[in-house]
C-alpha cells in the first residue's frame, strides 16, 4: 500500500543533542513537508519541499535543517538549538504544491513521530 | 498572510445528535479549504475539501461542510454523530496566490470533539 512511513514513533533525547526523525513516503509525490504540533497550538509548518534538492523555510525553521536528496525521502533534523523540541511532528506530501484543481492541494500525513527532551 | 481561527477548542456531544465545528478565515484572496480529522496518537486524514464549484461540500464518515465567501466560513457539520467520531479536526486554508503556485497549508489549532454516551 502506498503511504507515508515516519520513524521512529517515539523518540527520547536528552539536551544538547541532535536527533534526525526520518519520512519516506512511495506515493509519488514531489512535495513533502514537515509540521509541528503542540497541544492547543495546532500544526505549524517547518520545512518544506516542492522538489529534489530544493526547501524552503516554513513559519518556524529555526533551530531545525532538512534535506531533499531524492524524492521518496525529506528527513528533519532536530538540533540542539531548538529550544523546546518535545513535541509530536508530523510529515506530510502532496502530488505537487501547484494551484490545479486536482489533488495537488490535498495532503497525505503519516502516522507521527513524538520527540521527548529528557 | 492568510488565518485559521476555530473558535471551539472543544466540542461536547451527545451521540446521535447532530454537530456543528465552526471555522472562519482571513484571507484577501482566493483559498482552498480543507477540514482534516485526527484520531489518538496519529497522523491527519482529509475529510473534504473545497477547491471550486458548489458551496456544500460532502466527505468521509457523514461529514459535510458550507463554504460561506461573504462570511469567511467554511463550517462542518454532521447530523448524528457516533463515539468513533471522538477526535480532533482541523480546518486549514492554502491560499491560491495569482502566480499559480501555493504555499503550505495554514491550520487553525482543532477543535476536540468528544462524544458522550
């Protein structure tokens, strides 16, 4: 079946450390991003990607990096310089970012992945 | 740049009645609406979307939901809700900028829906 593989589910890092949480989807998609989500604060993007080798920062970028080398795959980088990483980050892709009246709009978000901050 | 504002942060049902989860928008252009459902502990799955066309708009699960452009609303509803629909849902709103290109989706921050026996 086709879909979107966050890993791992659950995360734990304690301060000071980097953590990669890894996305790959087989839909095909060339756009993929990532989101945030906190209690009561909804999803906020961080990163996102409209094809290989090229990002663009989202709302709240810093203290994260990604990459876009081939098309199945958009890891998140958590760096130490992200203040308050724990939270649940969700990573989503779409057929393309364009305009058209297909489903280009629509997003397909895998199943999560929740960084903890010991 | 375009708002989500889900003025409900939490929603109390009885099963079987019916549901309304408000959502309005602020936007100077035109959107593209979306409501998203997320069950515990998972990812989000559309449950409709409006890109053009009729204003009413049906989903998954029972689901509907009006687009309103003179009041900025894109309102859901359902008319006899279940314990499975227990979850939240999220409105969210792409802007489509004249270019032709489209930026990320903008989410409100959910409304809970729970459900009572």
């Amino acid at each position: 079946d086709g879909g979107i593989t966050q890993s791992p589910k659950y995360l734990f890092r304690k301060e000071g450390q980097n953590v990669t949480l890894s996305c790959e989807q087989n839909l095909n998609h060339d756009a993929m991003y990532w989101y945030r989500q906190d209690p009561g604060q909804g999803l906020r993007l961080i990163y996102y990607s409209q094809i290989v080798n090229d990002f663009q920062k989202g709302d709240i970028a810093e203290g994260y990096s990604v990459s876009r080398e081939k098309k199945e795959s958009f890891p998140l980088t958590v760096t130490s310089a992200q203040k308050n990483p724990t939270a649940f980050y969700l990573c989503a892709s779409s057929i393309g970012s364009g305009g058209s009246l297909s489903g280009a709009n629509v997003l397909t978000f895998g199943a999560g992945s929740r960084l903890t901050v010991l | 740049a375009q708002s989500v504002t889900q003025l409900d942060s939490q929603v109390p049902v009885f099963e079987e009645a019916p549901v309304e989860l408000r959502c309005n928008y602020s936007s100077s252009v035109s959107v593209y609406l979306f409501w998203y459902v997320q069950y515990p502990n998972q990812g989000l799955q559309l449950l409709l979307k409006y890109l053009s066309g009729s204003t009413l708009v049906k989903g998954i699960n029972g689901f509907e939901a009006e687009f309103n452009k003179s009041q900025t609303s894109f309102h859901l509803r359902k008319p006899s809700v279940h314990i499975s629909d227990t979850a939240e849902y999220f409105c969210a709103v792409r802007v489509m900028y004249s270019g032709g290109g489209a930026d990320g989706l903008t989410f409100g921050k959910g409304t809970h829906l729970i459900i009572q026996p």
